[in-house]
C-alpha cells in the first residue's frame, strides 16, 4: 500500500478528519513523492503517472464518502428521523452534491419530515453542515492534487515536444508524442481535465498531427539517403 493510500485509509474517525483539516497538502505531497518530478521519456511511463493522478483522485472522493458518513452520523447521533439507509445514501453520493446543497437539504428535510422528526428544518440543517464540511475538505485536498497534476504536465511538455519533433523517431511515434505534447499543455492549464477520462483516450481526441522537425537536429543517414 502506498503511503498516500495509508494516509486516507486512517480517515475512520471524527478526530482523523479533522487532522486532514489542519493539513490537506499532507496528501499530495505524500502522491508527490511517490512519483517523483522528473520528466518521462517514454508514453508508457507517462500514462502510468496519469492514471496513478487519475486513480489518486478517485480514493480522495472514496475517502470523502466514507467522511461523510461519519460526520452525518455524529451530527444525527440524537436523532433517529433519517434512517440508516438513507444517511448511506446521503454519503454516497455526497460530492454530487456539490454546488448543490440546497438539493441536499431540501431531500434531508423530507426524510425528517417523514422519520416523525419535530424539526425537520433543523435535521436537515444538521446534513448539510456536515456534508459542506467534508466537500470543503475535498476541495482543499483535491487542489493540492491537481497543482501536482499542473506541474507535473508542465515539466514533462518540453520532452514531448522534442520527442514530436524528432526526426530519429518513427512518424506513427512522433505523432503519438505529438498529441501527448498538445495534451501535457492543456493539462498544465486544466488540471481538471485528467479526470475525464484515460489517458489514451484523451491523446485520440487530438487531432492527428505531425510536428514540424527540430531545425536544430542533425540529419539522419536515412534523412541524407532520402535527400539525394
């Protein structure tokens, strides 16, 4: 297990939530130094790091649903209106929420209303603090990621574009390091955009491209062969 994983798999309690409140860079710069800040110089490399960023991610919003449930769970401790299920639900789908807490309370306050609570306003008021909490967190740890993510795509983009314009190289790979050059550039500008999909399947939306070689290079043999 990597470390960064151990990290948020301690997340099991309110007294651990709060410790990755005080410090949500701890994270990231646990991912950090697990990958390391060099440049790859191989596309199989550079789409392993992707999908480890990808993946990454993806336990950070895993770990937000389970701090959901425990901070749900503490802020109905008294109360018994909204039933276990339906607080599951609630966690489970808490960064859906997202931008949209009103959606949450107005769904918390009819589960209340129909658990028999006496103040279904003031339960629901109880979930949306706790879920606002935990997508706070989830904000805060998550830019720390995708800073490494901006980084990380703007050191390995000059690589890409040597690699594109590389008259050494085959043309089918030189196209290939073509779109993961445009791909690293947008990445360094959208962070955010790692999470849409695999890497593969972001370099094929580029359109095909062949970058013009480096005018700096030495000709081949082949490139002279082909000259005369």
């Amino acid at each position: 297990m990597s470390s960064a994983q151990h990290l948020l798999d301690q997340i099991q309690s309110p007294a651990r939530i709060a410790a990755a409140e005080a410090d949500p860079a701890a994270y990231a710069a646990e991912l950090a130094g697990e990958l390391g800040g060099g440049p790859l110089d191989a596309l199989d490399a550079l789409d392993a790091r992707d999908a480890r960023l990808r993946h990454a991610l993806a336990q950070l919003d895993a770990m937000i649903e389970r701090a959901a449930r425990i901070r749900i769970d503490h802020a109905l401790a008294d109360d018994a209106s909204i039933a276990t299920p339906t607080r599951k639900v609630f966690a489970a789908t808490v960064v859906g929420y997202a931008g949209r807490l009103a959606l949450l309370e107005a769904r918390a306050r009819d589960a209340s209303a129909r658990g028999g609570a006496a103040d279904p306003a003031g339960i629901a008021e109880r979930v949306v603090d706790a879920a606002s909490a935990v997508l706070a967190l989830r904000a805060a740890i998550q830019a720390g990621v995708l800073a490494l993510v901006r980084d990380l795509a703007a050191a390995a983009a000059p690589l890409a574009d040597r690699s594109a314009r590389d008259v050494r190289l085959d043309e089918p790979t030189r196209r290939r390091w073509s779109a993961a050059r445009r791909e690293l550039e947008a990445l360094a500008s959208q962070p955010e955009r790692i999470t849409s999909a695999a890497l593969p399947a972001r370099l094929a939306a580029w359109p095909d491209q062949l970058d013009d070689p480096d005018p700096t290079q030495e000709p081949t043999f082949a490139d002279m062969i082909e000259l005369d």
